[in-house]
C-alpha cells in the first residue's frame, strides 16, 4: 500500500527523533513518502496531489490546523470511494479530532491504535460540516470563541505555548475588553424555519466534544455526531450572570447549557449566519480572519478514517 505522511515540523508535542520512529514504523507496512509542511495551506496541496495520485493513505503528525488543510485537500480530490484514508497521528497541544475518533492523545500510543487498526480494517466513513467552500472536522464558531483562538494565535506569534490556561486567560480578557456586549449582531437563518437574531457568539460542531481543557471535556452539544448533520450552541446578550451561568454549566461533566440567553439546535443540514458587522470566524481551532455571512451545511459519508 502507497501511503503519505503530512509532518508539521512545528508540531508542539513531538520532537525531530519522534518522527524519525514513526517514519520507520510506517515505512515497515507500507511504501511511504515523506513530506514536511513548509507554509500555511501546503498541506492542503500534499493532500490534494496525493488523492490525484492514488494514495491509499494518508497520515497527518500535527495538530488539528494540519488535519483540517490535509482534510480540505483530500475533497477537493476524488470521489469518497477512491479517496485515500485518513490516519491522524496525534502531535499538537489539544488534538481535538483525534481524540474524538477514539485515539489516545500522546502520539506513540496513537500511531499503535492507528497501525494496529489498519491491519484489522478498522475503517469509518464519517460526515463533516462545511462553511462555505471550507471543510471542517469538528468545530467552527462565529464571534466570541473565534475572537479568542485570534487572541491565542496572536499570543503564540510572540512566543507564548498554546496550553488551557493561556485560552482562558484570552477569553476572560476578550470578553472584558474587547467585546461589543451590548450589541448582539448575528442571525441564525434556517430554511423553512423562523429566524434567530440577536446572537453574539455561535457555535457549530461536526462532533462531540467541541474541545478539551487538559483532560476535562468541554461538550456544549453532547449529541453531535460526525454520523449526523450539525449542532449548534449560541448565545444571546452576552451578561455578566447568564454568562457565567453558561460558562459553568460548560464546565460541569453532568449540565448542559440552557437558559434564557442560549439557543440550542441538534442535526441541522443547513443554515446561514448573517452578522451586521463583521464577526472573527474560525474551523477546526484555525483563526480564518472576519466574516459577515458564512453558509453552514452538513456533508454525510465524506471521508473514510482510520479509528
């Protein structure tokens, strides 16, 4: 079998000798080409050429930005039944997509299950979400949580590591100095179904869960499934009380989210965000830079993945 595998050098929880004994795992199954990403989106066009080419595999060593440009590549190539595979071996600091495929978090453990999987066929075609023409895994957000991945990114480019404690302190400063709170501008349009407006953040996931701090589950929309269509969690006006409210109501392993300020929705095919000004937008965890439309829709059956 031909297999290719997409490292981000970058990649923050693995180190020059952790590829090297991954590379020559793989190398022992299969006729493995290596390729180094090299810039923002080259992933997308290895993934891409791959699929043309006739891979029968490709492997990801990154995080969940790697995933989502190798993903977006294999779409743009052939039809699902001839699309090269999808393996994930996990190597940035959440590893979110991995994680909800089932996969241990480290990257050893993870390329053990993803090895031992493919010699007993384990294989799952599942669904994604698209925004627009950009595929996603497993989240994309519109306002508030997009505002703060910016604010996170913006923090890593001055050298700081991405770990929880550094995307709560951006949201905590976000939400306190740099929202409009008072002015709610995105509305949720759905066909055959009447409007909601006035939302100030809104959160689509493809899956459950939406992220993890450490080890702890953050599960705004607890029935997403990659074997469904999308989820969504939105919030109204963004106040100090329902706010906290919300928050820990996230944060608890037994609440889901509710209350006069949160609007909830399970197995949408599609829908529309309209904002009035515009709004930080982000996949999969990636800052994607300010929208004021984006058009959401569920794809089913769309890639086969190693799990």
């Amino acid at each position: 079998m031909r297999a290719l595998l997409v490292v981000n050098p970058k990649a923050t929880t693995t180190s020059e000798r952790a590829r090297d004994v991954l590379v020559r795992a793989l190398r022992s199954e299969f006729d493995l080409t290596v390729e180094q990403t090299r810039r923002r989106g080259h992933a997308m066009a290895l993934a891409r050429d791959a699929a043309a080419d006739g891979v029968d595999v490709v492997f990801t060593l990154g995080g969940d930005g790697t995933i989502n440009e190798t993903v977006n590549g294999l779409m743009a190539g052939a039809p699902v039944e001839t699309r090269p595979a999808l393996a994930v071996v996990p190597g940035g600091s959440t590893n979110v997509f991995a994680r909800a495929l089932g996969l241990p978090k480290g990257w050893a453990e993870g390329a053990s299950v993803i090895l031992e999987a493919l010699r007993t066929g384990r294989v799952r075609t599942i669904g994604l979400g698209r925004a627009d023409d950009r595929y996603f895994t497993f989240c994309a957000g519109l306002g508030l949580d997009a505002s703060v991945v910016r604010r996170v990114e913006q923090a890593r480019l001055r050298g700081r590591t991405s770990t929880p404690a550094l995307y709560m302190r951006s949201a905590v400063t976000q939400y306190f100095t740099a929202m409009d709170r008072r002015h709610p501008a995105i509305t949720l349009e759905q066909p055959g179904e009447s409007a909601e407006s006035e939302l100030s953040t809104v959160i689509i996931q493809n899956t459950a869960p939406w992220t993890f701090i450490g080890d702890r589950v953050i599960n705004p929309n607890p029935d997403a499934s990659f074997d469904l269509g999308l989820d969504v969690l939105a919030l109204r006006r963004l106040r100090v009380p329902s706010t906290t409210r919300t928050v820990t109501q996230l944060l608890s392993r037994h609440r889901q989210p509710h209350g006069s300020q949160v609007v909830r929705l399970h197995d949408i095919a599609e829908f529309s965000l309209v904002a009035e000004r515009p709004q930080a937008f982000q996949l999969d965890g990636d800052y994607l830079g300010e929208r004021e439309k984006v058009r959401f829709t569920s794809v089913p059956g769309a890639l086969r993945v190693i799990c």
